[in-house]
C-alpha cells in the first residue's frame, strides 16, 4: 500500500459520516468562545471611518460628513480605507432582542466566527509611517504594530516573487485558529482556508477599482512570515500574502504562477501538537533553507487536465452572459449576505451562465488570481433552472461547458448530504468544487491542501457577487456527509469534495 501524505490523513479524519457525527457534536462552551478581534495596544492608530464614501457610519448609522479625499503619493489613506473595507470590513450589524449584536463582514464566515486576521504592510507613502499595521475590523481602523520597511524581509520570505519589489502595499492575510477550531474542532481548517479564499476573493475583484493589481502569493517561508509579525504559530499563521502593485506598472508575463512546493516529514517532537490540523499545517510549510523547486510551479497550469474529463458525455455550452456591475463591484460587496432560505423556484439558464462566466472567468487569464486553477473541479447539481435539465453536470470553465453525467432530480440527496440543511433542497443549483487529491499532492505537496481550499472560496466569493447582482440567493456550505457527496457524483476514492455552494431565488421573509 502506498504510504498517505498528511493531507490525505487529515482529509479522512475530518470527513463528515451520519454514524458518526457524535465526534464533532460535544456540546459549545460559549465561556470559551475566542473573541474574533485581535487586540493591539497602540497610540499609533489610524482612524479609517472618515475616508469611507458613505453617507451614514457603517457602525452607528449617524450622519458622517463629506469623505476625506486627502491625496498622498503614490496614493492615500482613503484608497486603504476603502480597499480594507470592502475586503472585510463592517457591512451588517444584527441586533438581538437579548439586546446582544452580531457584526458581519464583507466576506462570508463558516458558522459566523471570523477565523482570518489582515495585516498590511506599507512603504513609501507620503501619507503613513512605513510598517506593518493590524486592520482593526471592530472600528474600520489601522494599529501600527511595527515600524519600519520590511520589504527586504518580505521579498526574501516570498521567494523573490517579482510583485513584491513593484508594490507599496501588502496585504498579509493570518487565521487565528481556535475561532473557528472552538466549534468546528479538527475540520475548522477547511473552513479557515475557504473563509480566507473569499476574503482574498473580495481583494482580488475590488483591488483594481482602486488602481492595484492584485498578485496573491502562496509560497512563502512560513515560519520566516509568521515571525516577522510576532506570530504565536500555535495559534495563528499566515496563509496568504497579497501583492499589491499599482496598475500598468505590472508585466502580467512577468509574474510567475504564485504557489509553491512544500512537503516535510512530521519533525519528531511535533506529534504532540494538539490538533491535526495544526500538524497539517506545520508540515505543509516552507522552512528557511528547503530547496523549492520553483521551475515546477512557473510552468503555467495545464487546463486540459479539466478538458479531458468526462469529454463523452452530452455538452451543453453556456451562453455568454456578462455582469453588468453598474458603478462598482463594491455595491455587491455591500449587498451580499448568505441567503438563510430558498422558495425553491428556478432560475433561467442565463443567469447560471452569467454566474458560473464571471467565477471561472480567471481560470485562464495571466496572471490567474488563483493559486492554481488545474487542480480543482467543479461539479453542479442543477435542480430548478429553466432551460436545463436537471440532473448532475460536469463544469469545463474555460469553455464554460457544461456536461450532463446523471438525469434527475436529486433533491432528497443533496438535502441528506448537507446535513439535512433546507438551503440544499431548496436550491435552484449547486456548485460542487472537487479535487484529486493524491494528484494535487503529487504536484505541491501537503500545501496543495491550502491552494485548494484558498482557491475554492475564491471562486465561491466571486458566485456570491455574481448571484447578488442578479438579485438571487447564495449560500456557502461547508458541512456536509463527505462520502456521500462522492457516491452522488461518481468519484474515485482519491478525490475530495472541497466546498459546497448553493444558488437559487431567495425566500421572501
Ligand atoms: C466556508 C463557509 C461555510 C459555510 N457553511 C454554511 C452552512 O453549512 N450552512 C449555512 O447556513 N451557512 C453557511 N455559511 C454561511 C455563514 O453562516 C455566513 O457567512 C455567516 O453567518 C455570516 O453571514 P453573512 O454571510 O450574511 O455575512 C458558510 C459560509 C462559509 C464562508
């Protein structure tokens, strides 16, 4: 028998199986819930609210006045104000008749628990001391943290990745684990990582409105990273760095692919880390001094990998369908809220197409934001959407082609498999991401588990937006009976479900 990598172990140990749930059901210590906002204690803090081009204050609802414009080269605070915000900043604040409130961000949230931290990292600004500032969510605000320029450090710990040395501005994205660890125990990572990919999928749409071109970088030296932000690794790591030069100043031929091989043995006095996750984690990082093979990751994805795929079976090609956004993404952004019911009426054919268009659209584009678009796939169950059979397709994204695998209606399974969740059943579609994992690992070791789950809920990300500007219904859903979702759509043992999304027409409350 072959030997398993750490992913692998990790994967089997965390799938969901309805005899044995008992595992992930002990009862939540609410007394020890993480708080999800970091605490830094700083007299250097910069007040973002009042760049915001709002009318009113996203946390009180009081009038604010005319946003600031205060220029600044090569830009200004009020491009950070408004580039953090729509990223992850404050969009919702629910209010409980317990008089208890909720905030919620731009980004989704498995379980509402807000696992992913941001840093930014500045240099060169006429208008901010060059340093590393944490993004204070809980009051749209930056704490310096550290002083000074880290852009040696930085280039060095990404592996001379050319967007560094073209950049100002980074965005260091971290996950405090024991948020979501607290509820979700040993699968939280999955859902840390697609958590973070929606957040960096917000960054990626949104940057360029603000004049950047945003470059996510997947291979670093993670310990090198995680210590230059003081990080206790126990408890927070870093998971993805995000370029961000500035318009037409970048080649895209330039700019290699953005992830990179790691793989180690356990080091001995790691297993008794406390959780899995944890090992996963730690074995999937690049230490300082491993030989990475970066000419394996700057040959460009190979597509036809996803082309080849079930290429006998009956093809319906989508119609192109483009988006309009109107003014800005950003008015998406302020919209999107997972949807918590669906009536169960269908959608039209066009709209899936324009959804599924605008979410694989840079599956094929140079640089492609994700961090490598070959080794995940995607699977829907089509259950109401006029113009299409119902049935269980196979998605080819780069000719957004869809091939019918199993006629039907699959109701009652993908209900069963979502954990009895109504939002299954009632959906008019749903986007299944997959991958082989054996193969992924082959390619980038126990980190292929990472670029998976990052790249996943990009695209999930980019189906909200998509489905919120056409006024339907978007739900992520990361539990789900694992084995189960395998038998549906006829896969192999060594490929995982990685992300569930679930589109359809909204209950009217
Ligand atoms: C990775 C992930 C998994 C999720 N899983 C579920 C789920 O299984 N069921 C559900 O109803 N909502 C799910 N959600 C939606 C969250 O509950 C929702 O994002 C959170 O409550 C915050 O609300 P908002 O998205 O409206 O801002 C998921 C979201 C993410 C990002």
């Amino acid at each position: 028998m072959d030997k398993k990598a750490l992913a692998e172990i990790y994967h089997e140990e965390t799938k969901y199986h309805e005899a044995r749930m008992g595992k992930f059901q002990r009862p939540l210590d609410w007394g020890a819930q993480p708080s999800p906002y970091k605490e830094y204690h700083s007299d250097k803090k910069i007040d973002l609210i009042p760049y915001l081009p709002f009318q009113n204050n996203p946390f009180t609802g009081e009038p604010l006045p005319p946003a600031k414009t205060q220029g600044g080269y090569p830009f200004g605070i009020a491009e950070i104000s408004r580039l953090l915000y729509f990223t992850n900043g404050v969009t919702g604040i629910l209010q409980y008749p317990t008089g208890q409130t909720l905030t919620l961000r731009a980004a989704p949230t498995a379980g509402g628990l807000y696992p992913t931290e941001l840093y930014v990292a500045i240099r060169g600004l006429s208008v901010l001391e060059n340093g590393i500032y944490n993004f204070q969510v809980k009051d749209h605000s930056l704490v310096l943290v550290w002083e000074g320029d880290f852009w040696e450090e930085f280039e060095r710990y990404c592996m001379h990745h050319e967007a560094i040395a073209k950049s100002n501005l980074l965005v260091i994205m971290t996950a405090v684990y024991q948020r979501s660890a607290w509820r979700y125990q040993e699968r939280a990572y999955r859902r840390i990582l697609l958590d973070t990919g929606h957040i960096l999928g917000n960054l990626v749409v949104y940057a360029p409105e603000e004049g950047f071109s945003p470059v996510p970088i997947g291979g670093f030296l993670d310990t090198s990273l995680n210590r230059l932000l003081f990080l206790d690794e126990a408890e927070e790591g870093v998971l993805a760095v995000v370029a961000l030069p500035q318009g037409e100043k970048i080649n895209p031929e330039e700019i290699r692919p953005t992830s990179a091989v790691a793989s180690m043995p356990i080091p001995k006095g790691e297993n008794d880390l406390k959780m899995l996750q944890l090992q996963l984690h730690r074995v999937s990082s690049i230490l300082p001094g491993e030989k990475v093979d970066l000419s394996a990751v700057r040959r460009p994805p190979d597509l036809n990998v996803l082309e080849s795929k079930h290429s006998y079976k009956e093809a319906t090609l989508l119609p192109e369908s483009p988006i309009d956004w109107g003014e800005s993404v950003g008015q998406s952004i302020l919209l999107r809220r997972s949807t918590r019911g669906f009536s169960g009426e269908g959608f039209l054919k066009e709209e899936l197409a324009g959804i599924l268009g605008y979410a694989y659209f840079p599956v094929a584009a140079v640089p492609s934001p994700f961090f490598d678009p070959s080794i995940l796939q995607t699977y829907l169950v089509v259950q109401k959407v006029v113009g299409l059979q119902e049935g269980i397709y196979y998605f080819v994204p780069q000719k957004n082609e869809l091939r019918l695998l199993s006629a039907g209606d699959f109701r009652e399974q993908t209900w069963h498999f979502c954990l009895g969740q109504e939002l299954a059943r009632d959906a008019a579609a749903l986007v299944i991401h997959i991958a082989h994992l054996k193969r992924a690992v082959e390619k980038y070791g126990d980190r292929a588990y990472r670029y998976l789950h990052l790249d996943a809920g990009q695209i999930g990300e980019r189906l909200n937006l998509a489905a919120i500007r056409l006024g339907l219904g978007v739900s992520g859903i990361g539990g789900f009976y694992d084995d189960e979702v395998n038998a549906l759509l006829g896969l192999s043992l060594d490929e995982i479900v990685v992300y569930i999304t679930t589109l359809g027409r909204p209950r009217s409350s």
